[in-house]
C-alpha cells in the first residue's frame, strides 16, 4: 500500500473536478489530489471540434456504461456515454454551451436550496466564461478561462432551417444564453480557433503548472475513507495492479466530482446510502442516506433525417477528394467541416401555444447518422433534427451491483415513463417535421426517411421514438441537493453530503431538477460556486 497526504482530494477531473482543482490551486493556500479513472486527454480527436463522432465510440475515451431495460421504451436498453480523460465529458461532448431559463434555477432555490437562484448563479456562469461574438450585455464573462464562441461558418441549409422556424412564428434568438431563451440561431459553442476548449486545458493543466496541483490519471476510486463519521481519505487502485492499494489521505475534504453515474456508485461502494441495498451487497453501511443514486433525470432525443438533394451537406465534405480540400482548411486555417461542432442551429419552442416559456429543444444539423447515433456519417446527403424535451418528469436510479468498484452500476433512465413525457416528445416530433416542410426549407428535401410520410399518428410517432430515440448524454440528479427533510437528498446547499462531515459533491448529479439546456454550461457553474464555497472555508 503507497499513501499520501493533500490538503483536499478531488475524486474525478471533469468538467466540475477541473475548475475546482484550478480554482483551489489558484489561492497557493492548500495542496490538491486530483483522481481521475481515465487516461492523460492526448488523444487528437478530442481537440477536433469533428473528432467528437469518434470519442462518442471509442472505449478508451468514453465509458459507455451500459443501460437496462426501460419500461417506457417497450423494454429497449440505453447505453450511456460519459467521459474517461482528463476533462470527462467536457472533452467527448457535443461542444454546445447552454445554460437554460433562469427559471430553472429559481425553482432549485424554491426547492430549498439557499443561494441558488437565477441571481446567485449567474455571476459564477459569468465567471468562467470568455464570450466572443453576440452576447446580452450583463448576462456573459468576457475574461474567464472558458472560451465561448459563436459558429463562424454560415451554411445555406441551416439559413433556409432558421428562415423555416421563423415562418412558423418562432423568432430569431441573437443570445439564447441571454436574457431570453425562447427562439432560433446558430448554436453557441466550446471552439475557439479550431480547437475543443476543454475545462482540462482551460483549469487544471494551469493548476498542474502551479505546483500545488498533483493529478494521477487511471487511478480507478474503490471507496472514500470514513472515520469518526469524517471523510479523512480515499482508497484507489490502478487497473494494470489491482491487487495494491493506493491512499491519499484529505487534511481537509475529498470532492467528488465524479459525474451522474460514478459519484453516486463511489458513494454507494462507501458505505454511503440506502442501507437495504448495501448490506445485500455485503458494503459495510457507514451512513443509511436513501436518495443517494435516485432521481435520475436524462434528456431524450428523438431524431428526424431528410435525404437532401443536393451535395451540400457535411456527409459530403467529408468524403473522396473534397474530404482533402477539408484536411488542407483546417491545416492551414482551422475551418472548414473539421471545425464544426456536431450541432449547429439551436430552436426553443414550446409544446402547446399556452405555456409561458418553452419546453422542447430542437436542434438541426446539415449532416445525417447511420442508426440516428453520432458516431458516424451517411454515405448520402443529408440533413437531422434532434428533438427533446426540456423537463422530464420521468426519473430513474443508478445502483451498484457488487462490492467490486470495476463493476460497472445499473443504470436505469426510465426514459418515456411518463404520459406527460411522451405527449411533449409527440408535439416535438410534430414541430421538427413542420419545419423540415416549412416553405423556406422543403425545397432541398428530396424525402422523408425517418419518421418516415408513412407515421402520422401519435401512437405511430410515440412507438417511432420508444424505437429509434437516445440519451442527450446529459444525465443529471443521483446526489441530489436538498434540505435534510427530504428524504430523497443527498447534499445541503453548501453541497455538503447529509450525515458525513469533510465531504462534498459537486457536479451534474447534485442538480434537484434538470435545467432546460445541454449540461456543461451549469457543470461549469457548479464547479466555480463549489470552489467559492470550499474557499470560504479556509
């Protein structure tokens, strides 16, 4: 057994993990132990805007665990991507920078979590944000560490896809990260000249240069270490050694940063949660807390593709010689398709005309995927809409299933559960195909492959989406934060973990509800507010 000893530990460097290491490390007050379970992020694909079609299907960059039966889904498992490198998911997502209605973050605060409304938040999504282009004054950073751009490529199939939504009444959006959500424009997004801006190379590579920052990479977490009811440490092995174990010891508090799906199994792996589950796993019960890996929230995106008729789409930039015209680009430019996220245009809209704010997303992309999966291209022009609800009510867990850290949780989303779920999915299916056949946009539409003309009906366009819909990759809610009343919290509003002194969560999985955007943005957010909180205390 090797130990050692730091001021803090930080088990997982995601998106959250990276920027409270670089935010602690900032102060030259405390030493960090960063933990992460993936390798160092050398890999060029991550940096590629484009790369992201092949991080979302390689084992060594993505953990891809996999999902059981939901019910919702007529019984069909989903698999969920999250990230294995430094920067987590922060470096095989999508690159889009969202944050949601500032209602969202209201309702968290009315939820009883102090501090956490829309005003409290905004400074932090402010603070790590460098905003380049567009933006509503008062609501961006512009000296942050997190480079946000807008995308600097006009395309004619996405100006005929805006021209299309407004035609139907949906208006033009110049900052949906601004002081309104609803409406359509070309996405904000984590590129700058060419490249990913990942909160690994943004917070802690800067960390690391400090001194004060150690990171040990493939350094897979058993348990956190528990005495006198205190964190006090946390025990990792190294998948090429499993019979040694590694100790590092907190002066401090451990930070679990681990994401949606690994925080909550550490937790569980601990002794920290439901005590029935755990002694049937034979984990020795440290503190009986009941939401820990409930409450699972994920969106769920059903695509729509049309064949388009002319050669003007991404699938064929991609391919033969023009795919060498696009290498020369980016080689010489850093534009071009290589440089493209994998969305382009984002429209909020709403379900039904009498809501007050919008509850569905929609996003177009002049580019199509064999399966509707994002791991590849068509070998035909073509065209996708993805569609997803905003707030599911439906909700799931993740629980381990052994004692063995290298066994992977069950993950259960529990996606379409919900009546409510699939009557908002149904309006969103309708609305992409509206604007597929909007005036501007049908003249490039040589057909309809999927839905398909054929489904018209809701039973149709439901059992179409129960069949062919998948993860947004934004899993969120398994620690959830609360008050102590609630039964189904993990962490207070300090995002302290209820019962256990000298512990914090802080990422995507303490969120009570899920915010009405992509997650990476508030995952950001989370981490900033999180190390302020941690910093208050030294």
């Amino acid at each position: 057994m090797s130990q050692s000893e730091s001021d803090f530990v930080i088990i997982g460097a995601g998106t959250a993990g990276c920027v409270v290491a670089g935010r602690l490390s900032e102060t030259n007050k405390c030493s960090v132990s960063v933990l992460e379970a993936g390798p160092r992020d050398r890999n060029p694909f991550i940096h590629i805007p484009a790369g992201v079609l092949y991080t979302l299907r390689n084992p060594t960059l993505n953990w891809n665990y996999p999902g059981v039966a939901s019910p919702g889904l007529d019984g069909r498992a989903i698999n969920h991507a999250r990230g294995r490198t430094l920067g987590g998911s922060g470096s095989i997502n999508g690159h889009i920078y969202n944050r949601g209605q500032s209602a969202d973050f209201d309702h968290w605060a009315q939820l009883g979590n102090t501090g956490w409304g829309y005003a409290d938040v905004l400074p932090y999504f402010a603070k790590s944000e460098s905003k380049i282009g567009n933006a509503d004054a008062g609501f961006h950073g512009t000296d942050g560490p997190f480079t946000v751009t807008d995308v600097d490529e006009s395309d004619k199939l996405c100006d005929a896809f805006i021209e299309g939504a407004k035609s139907l009444g949906i208006p033009l959006n110049p900052d949906y990260n601004g002081a309104s959500q609803e409406g359509i424009n070309y996405a904000q997004r984590s590129v700058y000249r060419g490249r990913r801006v990942s909160p690994a190379r943004c917070f802690l590579y800067p960390a690391m240069k400090r001194g004060n920052t150690n990171v040990v990479t493939n350094a897979h977490v058993q348990k956190i270490l528990v005495e006198g009811g205190k964190a006090v440490g946390v025990i990792y092995k190294m998948p090429g050694d499993t019979s040694t174990e590694h100790v590092v010891y907190a002066r401090n508090e451990v930070i679990l940063c681990a994401g949606s799906i690994a925080s909550p199994h550490i937790l569980q792996l601990s002794g920290i949660g439901d005590a029935t589950l755990l002694q049937s796993l034979g984990i020795n019960v440290v503190h009986n807390l009941l939401g820990v890996g409930q409450n699972l929230r994920d969106h769920y995106a059903v695509r729509s593709v049309v064949r388009i008729n002319d050669s003007i789409t991404i699938n064929d930039r991609v391919r033969g010689m023009a795919f060498a015209k696009e290498l020369l680009k980016f080689a010489l430019s850093r534009k071009g398709a290589l440089a493209l996220t994998p969305t382009l245009v984002y429209c909020f809209a709403k379900s039904s005309p009498e809501l007050d704010a919008s509850d569905i997303q929609i996003t177009f992309t002049p580019a199509s995927y064999p399966a509707g999966v994002q791991s590849g291209l068509d070998r035909f022009p073509g065209a996708t809409i993805a569609c997803w609800q905003h707030r599911p009510e439906s909700s799931g867990y993740v629980k381990a299933l052994s004692a063995d850290a290298f066994d992977a949780p069950e993950i259960q989303g529990n996606y379409l559960a919900e009546t409510h779920d699939q009557k908002v999915l149904i309006a969103a299916l309708r609305l992409s195909r509206q604007l597929l056949h909007s005036e501007p946009f049908k003249p490039y539409v040589s057909e309809e492959l999927w839905p398909g003309p054929d489904l018209q009906s809701d039973a149709e366009l439901l059992c179409h989406a129960q069949k062919t819909g998948n993860t947004a990759y934004h899993p969120v809610g398994t620690c959830r934060m609360g008050p102590a009343s609630r039964s189904d919290s993990v962490v207070d509003d300090q995002l302290r973990v209820h019962g256990i002194g000298a512990l914090r969560v802080a990422d995507a999985s303490i969120m009570p509800m899920i915010p009405s955007a992509n997650t990476n943005a508030s995952a950001l957010m989370i981490g900033e507010k999180a190390a302020d909180m941690i910093m208050s205390d030294l």
